[in-house]
C-alpha cells in the first residue's frame, strides 16, 4: 500500500512540476533556431550547426 501512494505521489509531482519550464524552452529553442538561421544567412555555416545542436540538445533534455 505503501509503495502505491508512493508511485502515485511521485507521478504527480512529475506532472506538476515537469511542465513548469516548457514555456522557456520553447522560447530558447526558438531563439537559438533563429539565431541559427541569422548565421546561416551570413554564411557562417559551422556557427550555425553548432547553434541548432545546442537547440537540439535543450529540445531532448525537455
């Protein structure tokens, strides 16, 4: 009985406090895409990949 109450505490404290930063990811995801896609335009390509993966990584760890 223990362990349920204790899986079901857990999973809503997940829940509650999981999506609390979604709105800032969204926001930097955005911003490192854009700034990807300034450098792009500038041709400064690997400026630019390294920029979408640092997006991609914050994308994976949210």
């Amino acid at each position: 009985m223990k362990l349920i109450i204790f899986f079901i505490l857990t999973f809503f404290v997940q829940i509650i406090f999981g999506q609390s930063n979604d709105a800032d990811t969204k926001q930097k995801i955005d911003s490192l895409v854009q700034l990807s896609r300034t450098l792009t335009g500038q041709s400064q390509f690997e400026a630019a990949l390294e920029t979408i993966s640092k997006a991609e990584t914050e994308a994976r760890k949210n």
